[in-house]
C-alpha cells in the first residue's frame, strides 16, 4: 500500500510542478507594454481559468497524499 501511495505522491507532485509552470509562463511580458498593469485586476478566462483549478485541485490532492504517505509508514 505504500508504494501506491508513492507512485501517486511523484505523479501529483510533477503535474503540479508543471501546472505551476504554465501558470508562470508569460508572466513577466506584461512590462513590454506601456500600460500600467500592476494595479489592475483582470480575469481569469478560459484555459487560464481551468489551469488555476487544476493546479488547486493538485495541491490539496499533493496534501492529501503526503499525509496519508506518513500515516500509513
């Protein structure tokens, strides 16, 4: 049973490295513009959106995992 748990740990732990990758990614090309775009809010559409819940859905899932990982020794 432990070793499915930490099959399942790397898995969830390299999706989650990569979905916080894709979030990341295109991050610094808002200084190339001349707006000003550090005090406004804009919102999160299409695969920005699902890339954010994915990535939240990943972490708890990471979190879950790493405390059955230590419960179950």
């Amino acid at each position: 049973m432990k070793s499915y748990i930490d099959i399942a740990l790397i898995i969830a732990s390299i999706a989650l490295i990569v979905s916080v990758i894709l979030q990341n990614k295109g991050v610094g090309l808002g200084g190339l513009t001349n707006t000003d775009s550090g005090g406004v809010f804009t919102a999160r559409r299409g695969i920005e959106k699902t890339l954010f819940w994915v990535t939240i859905v990943l972490s708890v899932l990471f979190f879950m995992l790493t405390v059955a990982s230590i419960l179950v020794k």
